[in-house]
C-alpha cells in the first residue's frame, strides 16, 4: 500500500524556467496545458515518500507531550537540491522563498528602516545571505540568536581560459575548488551552471544565472586493460592532466573556426561550441556573453534511496542540507516574534571550502556590520552606549556544518566512544585544540534545546592520531568574541560527487533549529556563568 504513494524523486520545483532575471528571480514560462496537468493531480502524487513526511499528532513521552510534529521538509530539501546546482542558485533559491514567506529584501548600499517585529534579508555576491527576524520585545543590547552555514561545496570550475583539445577531442581546462574527492567525478554526466555578465541592446551588462540541465561534459576513467594494476595499486589521476572534461569530437568544431576568430587575432577564450549551448540556454547571442563564473555539476537529481527510502542521495549534501534547515525553521518560526525578546538570524556564507578568506566569506565582517547596522538602526540616546558590545556578550551561533557519519566498512577512522550514526540525531562537534568552537558551556545550551522538544543529539571527536577539519565557527567565534556550538547532520561520503545522509535527520536537525528560535531567550535566562 505504501509503495503507491511512492515517489522516489520529487520533480524539480519550477523546472521549466530557463534563466534567472538580475534580481535572482526564476523567469517561468508554463503553457496552460501544463497547469491543467499539474492541477489535476492528486495530492499523494505530489509527495516525495510515504505518509511519513505527512504532519503527525503529538507524541506522549515519559517528559510529557513531544512537541516537535511539524511536517517532514525532506521533499522540500529535494526540491531546493535540485535547484541549487550552485552557490549562486542556493542564494537565488533561498531569496525565492524568503520573498514568498514575507520578507524584506535590503540593500547593503541604502539606508535601513527596521521596525520590531520586521523580517529582513540582504544578499552579497549573490552567493552570500543573511536573514533575520526582530523579536517585537527585543531591546537594544539584547542577544542575536544565529545559525550560519555555508553555500559552496567542493566542485570543478571553469579556468578562465577553458578551450583546449587534444587527440581529436574538444576539452574543457577546469580547477579543482576544495578539497574533493575528485576520482568520483569521473565516469559522471556532467553539465554546467553558474552565473554570467551579459550585455543588452543599450550597452548596459545585467547578471544572470544560467543551468545547463542536459548532460555536455565527461570525464571519462581509462580501460583496465590500459591500467592492468589500478585496482591493486589505486586509482591516482593527476588532477591537471587527467581531471579534463570532455566536450565534443574536434571535427565538430570546424565548422564554427572562422566564427572563433571573428574581430580576433586570438584564439578564443572558450570554445564556440559551449557559448552556444550557453546562449541557447538563456536566450541571448554568444557576443552578448561578457562574463562567466561557471562551476561543473553533475546532473543526477537528488532522491530518496535505500530500501526503506530512508536515505537522501545527492550532491551538495555539504552544506545545502545545513543551509536549507536553518533556511526553514527562521522562516517557519517567524511568526512566534510576539514574544521574542532577541533577534533570529541565519547567515549563509560562501567560500567555507577554500578558507572563508573573501568578501563574501564568513572571514569578512558581513555578519556582525549587520548585527551593528540592526542594533544602530533601533537604539536610542536613552538605551546607553556600548550597545552592539551588549548584543554581542549576549547573543549565540550555531555553527551548522555536516558531521561525519560513522562508515560501516570503515568504522577504525571513528574515535571508539564518539562514532555518530545515521538516523540517530544532530552531532555536536568537540575539539580541543578549537578546530571547532564548542565549549562545555555551548554545548550544555545546544543540549538544552533540543531536550525541550524531545530530540536525539550526539557528539564527536575526532581520533588523536588523525586530523581535524574545521567550520566557520571559530572563524566567527573570534571575529567578536561570540558564544558559538559547532554542530552537524551526519554523513557518508563527505566531498564526494553524491553524499548520503538520513532523512530522519533532516527533520531533526530542522526541528532543533526551531527550538533554538523559539526556546533559547528562556533557556539562556535559566544558566548563571562568571563571564
């Protein structure tokens, strides 16, 4: 019975829209036929899974009513995975929905008006957002409550000279971004998307976001019978001469040479053919493109997988699913600020991968020149002064970044008693030597709210003899000095090309992150520290 309402991929939201429009809103184009289709299909048709993502009644538990049955967000994760083929298109698709649920877009370069009780957001790069919600009885001086992730996984780019062929193929040049595991791009269908300076009819240039949801590129591994010993001695591409996306058979091409040289004594910067599935895809001239930023994606959509459909499949896991959480449970808590004494923040930062170090990463001061321009925009002679160092001594962030699961063919490389599970809860991160901003003290609070509603947390540490990652947690910890818990949803296969992570999980780790809105101005009042 339960395999009829079965839908192992949700179809992509908004799917036919080609192009996104300079603010970063989709253009759609959908014929009246396709709603009339759409409306005629019956509600189970458009679920992701079983009745387990439908709303259920409260649960008794030996501390009282649970009070976490909000609806499973697994199918919107999905739905915002499949848009979110890049940074760009995460912050695009997050400012979608923070439009939709009522908030107020900011520039950085105007003047703000805030007002108690207000939602805002502002975007930087387009690939950085910060959203918040002011509590109608916040007072200047009073905390921040913030979740902060980041937007960028580890991908392929495109360098800025892309064009090479050799041995009778077109190829791609493109640079490793992070640190992935970059054998499992290969043998992938793998496409483009990014975004693009283009130039109008009256000499102006707009940006625009553009995916190629076709696959154009592979790369592809070579015969076992040209690598007799790659699976005894492993497989070890060097990244510069064999991570090299094929595009087309170079005969394809000559029939376009003399419009690779038009007004050019240059060999050109990318090869005709790519400019025009680009031009194709949104609809302009290949002379009209100026710019691009474009990443390397690969084209499976996200899914529900395992035999219980009890796994998400997908790319992007790291940090999309963080992202998508904290997204939600602001928007969803947003209407509880009647009684909020604090400020709720969500800050998604890009650039985490290669070290926060830019304008739009979580090493800029973006975070907390909001925060000052919040608590200037609001204060008042009477309020004293001092007031952005009284917010900030009072305010807490979550770091949410993923955790490592632990792997059951690999479970030596997890420390014995700190081995997180799959579908077993939200992990805090612990590290001595402050590769991880958790303290005794933060971790305490961060338990706190998520025992008010009843929820599964558990804690890692990595082994002695192994290195430790790191987050933007003590990168923003040390920024001003703010009282920050590291945490993240469990997964395998981190920095691969397809992660998994449970879906259990993700309704938990959203249903913290409310609580975390909606409980911690009274949690925080109940513990006493010498500060």
């Amino acid at each position: 019975m339960a395999l009829r309402c079965l839908q192992l991929l949700r179809p992509p939201h908004l799917s036919l829209h080609k192009s996104y429009s300079p603010l970063g809103l989709p253009r759609v184009s959908i014929s009246d036929a396709t709603w009339r289709r759409l409306s005629r299909s019956p509600p189970s048709s458009r679920l992701l899974c079983s009745s387990s993502d439908q709303p259920q009644s409260p649960q008794v538990t030996d501390k009282g009513v649970n009070q976490n049955p909000q609806k499973s967000i697994v199918g919107d994760l999905l739905d915002y995975l499949n848009e979110s083929w890049t940074q760009f298109h995460a912050t695009a698709e997050a400012k979608r929905q923070l439009i939709a649920a009522g908030f107020e877009l900011l520039n950085e370069n105007d003047d703000w008006d805030l007002q108690p009780g207000g939602r805002y957001f502002f975007t930087r790069n387009m690939s950085c957002l910060i959203a918040f919600s002011i509590g109608q009885k916040y007072k200047v001086g009073n905390g921040f409550h913030i979740i902060a992730a980041h937007t960028d996984s580890p991908c392929l780019k495109l360098k800025p000279r892309s064009a090479s062929s050799k041995s009778g193929y077109l190829t791609i040049n493109v640079q490793t971004y992070g640190g992935g595991l970059w054998h499992t791009w290969f043998d992938r269908d793998l496409s483009l998307a990014g975004r693009v300076i283009l130039r109008d009819g009256n000499g102006s240039f707009q940006h625009t976001l553009v995916r190629v949801k076709r696959p154009l590129l592979r790369v592809p591994t070579l015969a076992i019978h040209l690598d007799r010993t790659v699976n005894s001695d492993g497989f070890k591409p060097n990244l510069e001469m064999h991570l090299v996306p094929l595009l087309a058979t170079k005969n394809e091409e000559i029939q376009t040479k003399s419009e690779e040289r038009t007004n050019s004594n240059k060999s050109p910067h990318h090869h005709s053919l790519l400019l025009n599935a680009l031009s194709e895809e949104m609809g302009c001239k290949c002379e009209e493109i100026m710019a691009m930023e474009l990443n390397v994606c690969d084209t499976q959509p996200s899914c529900l997988g395992g035999v219980k459909n009890e796994f998400i499949f997908s790319g992007r896991l790291d940090n999309l699913a963080s992202c998508y959480c904290a997204l939600r449970s602001l928007i969803d808590s947003s209407d509880g600020l009647s009684d909020e004494t604090a400020v709720r923040m969500v800050a998604l930062f890009d650039n985490e991968e290669v070290g926060s170090n830019s304008m739009q990463g979580a090493g800029a001061p973006t975070m907390f020149q909001a925060i000052r321009r919040i608590v200037d925009n609001l204060v008042h002679q009477s309020m004293g002064e001092a007031a952005f160092e009284r917010a900030i001594r009072s305010s807490f962030l979550v770091s949410a970044d993923m955790a490592h699961g632990v792997h059951p063919n690999f479970s030596d490389k997890h420390e014995e008693h700190h081995r997180p599970g799959l579908q077993k809860g939200l992990v805090i991160k612990h590290n001595a030597n402050q590769r991880y901003a958790t303290s005794a003290v933060t971790a305490f609070l961060f338990k706190q709210v998520a025992e008010i509603r009843g929820l599964p947390v558990q804690e890692f540490v990595v082994r002695n003899d192994m290195g430790c990652g790191s987050t933007i947690g003590p990168i923003l910890a040390s920024g001003v000095g703010i009282r920050t818990v590291d945490c993240g949803i469990p997964q395998l296969s981190m920095h691969s090309v397809r992660e998994i992570c449970g879906k259990e999980d993700i309704d938990n780790a959203y249903k913290i992150f409310s609580s975390f809105f909606d409980n911690f101005s009274e949690i925080d009042k109940k513990l006493s520290v010498d500060f």
